[in-house]
C-alpha cells in the first residue's frame, strides 16, 4: 500500500508518539503488518529499531525508560499535538528564530539573543512533523506535508519576515533534513530536493541515477544517503556549487560515492563487511553509522582525493556504554555524540581520532541536537537538557544567568570564542517537548501550548 492512500492523520504522527506511545501497545504481528502496509513509516530509523525490537521481543525504549502511558487513544494524543506550539531561544538576529527580539518579553530577553524558550508565533497555526535549523534559518516540516522557513540560508535577509514554503513538485513532503547553509527535502514520491538560496523558493531536484534513498542527512560540507539495500552514498554538494553543477533552480546529477563494506548502491557497491546501516550522521569530513546491530563505525572522506576510507569499529565509545546497542548518533564541528537502546549518552571529540570519550549523566534520552558549540538532549518525559558552550552568551542554552551559575556554567575563551560553559547537562525550564532542534548559535523545541515554567 502506498503512503498516500494511508490516513493522513497517521502519516502526520511524529515518530517519537509512534516510537513511544503507539508500538508498545501493539502485538508483533500488528507491527509487522504495519512496516509492510506503510512504508514511509517504516523508512524512519527510530520506527525501524522499534518495530525490529518489537518483533524479537525487546522493547525501544526498554519499558522502565518510558513514561506512563494513560489509557487514551491515538486520537487524542493526536489532538494534543494539533494544539502544540514552536519554541525558540538564543541568538535572534537575521530572522533565524522567527521574531525580532524587541517582540520578545523582557524576562526572556538577554543583550544578545533570548535566554528562555519564547513561542513563535510565526508557526502559530502549523501542526508540526518535524523542525530543523541553519546557522541562520529555522525549517518547519508540517503535518500537510508544506516545508515553511524563517531567516536565509545565508545573511542576506536582515530582519524578521514572514515564513516562505518552499516549493519542488505537486507532491506533499516526507522528510527534510537541515545543515549550516542549505536544506534537503524528500517527497511522496521518493524525490529529493535542495534549496540553498532564499530567493529561489523552488528546490533543486537531486538526480540520484536511480538509488532508492532511505533516509538522508545534510552537512554543510557532505550530504549522505541511505539506500534502500542498506548502504550509504555521499556526496560533496559544495563541489558542485563551485562547479557551477547547480543552479538556482532546475536539476543536478549527484556524482555519488558509496562508502565501502556498506554495500547498497547502484555504481561501486561495496560488500556487506560491517552489515547493513540503519542510521548515520555526517559532520566535516566525518562519517558515523549505526548497523542494525547497534554497532557503531565511523570513516573519513578524503576531499582531495575524493575517496572515502574503509569503517572503523569504535571501541572506546561501545566500551565507554558497556556494550549496549547504539540507537542514534549525531555529529558536529569535531563533536560526536550517541545515544543507547536504554538512553544513555556518550559523547567524545574527534580529530584524526575519537578523544575524550565520556558518558554523561543523562537517562532516558530519545534525542540529541547539535550546534555549533552548545548541546541538547530531550528525554522521554519531555524535559531538555542543555551543556557545551554558550557563545558570546546569545542565550542558546535556554537558561538565565542565575540558572547557568547555580549549574557552574564557567567564562570561558576558546578558539577565538567567548561565551559560558556548562561542563555537565543541566534541564532547561520549559514545558514538556516533542522534538527539538539546534542551529549555530539557536535552538528550537516543539511542546505543549502552556508555556508554564517547569521547575
């Protein structure tokens, strides 16, 4: 069955309700029926882990990581995510979070940016699927499958404007996925498309040559694709720009390459050495993956050369959780963090190797977001919790100057950057969210519409 003959209230579900909410009440053969009727749900790698899990008789997230679960019905779980809103915090300038901050309350407001989660009211009206971020630029996917923006991909808009749905085809979006300077969006139709400049609201169609794609993740530097054997493709879409190769608007061959022992792929497949990936995170020149075995490898693509260098187990970060099976990983500016099939958190910092490897006191995570240089974790009960660096204290930890101090945020001057640091993950007072999103110097959450402080 295709995805557009499914209801399209079950299609526009998060995946954290599918993952957390609706899987657990459900048999194995009822899960198994639903990754063969509704394929688009089936492509997400977290509803993968959990249906997988499901059907061997392990739980995702195992039970005492889940909150309670009140005896209603989707239905209604559906409505409380109608009626939630979008919440943005840190740096305000260039329109990247949707509001000017003279809009901003005075309570919320620090001298450069906003310091505690404010609603956008600029998404007041969206039922929100998912939310990503740009160094300068906020991006909402919506239940009816519109992807709305706020801010540039580059400093070109200088103040607040309305947001702008970007366009592709006659399709209803799926999925997009958010970097630095660009935005990916996938279809109904399995098409991918990029936008890199505002001014042309009509993306550039990706022409993979055939390659079903499964999932995709953008950096500013690297674009990598899952297909649907299970490999993964990259490509250098900044090649591609200097090339001339793409343009405002039209088509754009992606000149792939697969990353070996992956397997998968139309050209250069590889063999199957580390098994099949069902989730992967890019950042620079770095490569992570997740098999479906938990495994984590990670591998380095050479741009001179333009080869990629074969997958290397990585044992300090596996040793570090105690061998438990790694569910998620996330990448950025030499920053690498996972997340465990029980929710713990491992990050290290990465050179020409994996250092500093460190698991951090967090439990119950089911996702992790990355700036340039602050962090963010939310747990299953909805709360957030923030660490790293506050630059140029723009507000991105989402916390007031006495919160960040009882927590022992330090001044720190690192690498030309002066800001606050939060060594250790410290909750941010907010309403319970759903998802959550960082970008270089802002973050954004979706949560209930009650913006209540949470203590």
């Amino acid at each position: 069955m295709t995805t557009d003959r499914m209801p399209p209230s079950l299609l526009g579900l998060g995946r954290d309700i599918l993952v957390m909410h609706i899987l657990p009440q459900m048999d194995a053969k009822d899960i198994s029926s639903l990754m063969q009727t509704c394929r688009e749900l089936a492509k997400d790698p977290a509803v993968r882990h959990a249906i997988y899990n499901a059907i061997y008789n392990a739980m995702f997230p195992p039970p005492e990581a889940m909150p309670p679960i009140p005896q209603v019905g989707w239905e209604e779980r559906w409505n409380d995510r109608c009626s939630s809103r979008i919440y943005a915090w840190g740096k305000a300038s260039y329109g990247r979070i949707g509001a000017a901050l003279s809009d901003v309350d005075q309570d919320h407001r620090c001298r450069r940016g906003v310091n505690r989660p404010w609603p956008v009211q600029a998404f007041s009206d969206v039922v929100v699927r998912d939310i990503g971020c740009g160094e300068y630029f906020t991006a909402v996917l919506s239940t009816d499958g519109e992807i709305l923006l706020v801010g540039d991909f580059d400093v070109h808009l200088r103040g607040v404007s309305p947001p702008m749905r970007l366009k592709a085809s006659n399709a209803k979006f799926t999925a997009m996925s958010c970097c630095k300077s660009y935005l990916l969006g996938r279809d109904s139709a399995d098409n991918i498309y990029m936008w890199h400049k505002k001014q042309e609201p009509d993306g550039v169609f990706l022409d993979f040559g055939g390659l079903k794609v499964q999932r995709m993740v953008a950096d500013s530097s690297l674009l990598a694709v899952i297909t649907d054997e299970g490999g993964v493709a990259i490509w250098d879409p900044p090649r591609a720009w200097w090339s001339g190769r793409i343009r405002a608007t039209g088509t754009c061959e992606v000149n792939y390459l697969v990353v070996p022992h992956t397997g998968g792929g139309g050209k250069g497949a590889g063999d199957w050495g580390i098994g099949r990936v069902v989730d992967m995170a890019v950042g620079a020149s770095r490569i992570a993956m997740i098999t479906q075995n938990g495994e984590l490898f990670t591998t380095e693509y050479d741009y001179v050369r333009e080869i990629v260098s074969a997958p290397e187990y990585c044992a300090d970060i596996h040793a570090a959780v105690n061998g438990e099976r790694i569910t998620k990983v996330y990448i950025l500016f030499g920053r690498l963090v996972a997340v465990t099939a029980n929710g713990h958190v491992v990050q290290a910092q990465y050179g020409m190797q994996l250092t500093e490897v460190e698991l951090l006191d967090l439990d119950d995570v089911v996702q992790v977001a990355l700036g340039h240089v602050h962090c963010l974790a939310l747990t299953t009960n909805g709360s957030i919790y923030a660490w790293g660096t506050d630059d140029k204290d723009c507000g991105s930890f989402g916390m007031d100057t006495a919160q960040i101090s009882a927590a022992g945020g330090e001044r720190t001057s690192e690498m030309f950057r002066v800001g606050t640091r939060l060594a250790k993950p410290t909750r941010v007072h907010a309403p319970p969210m759903y998802r959550i999103a960082a970008g270089a110097y802002h973050s954004v959450a979706v949560g209930k519409r009650e913006c209540e402080r949470q203590d």
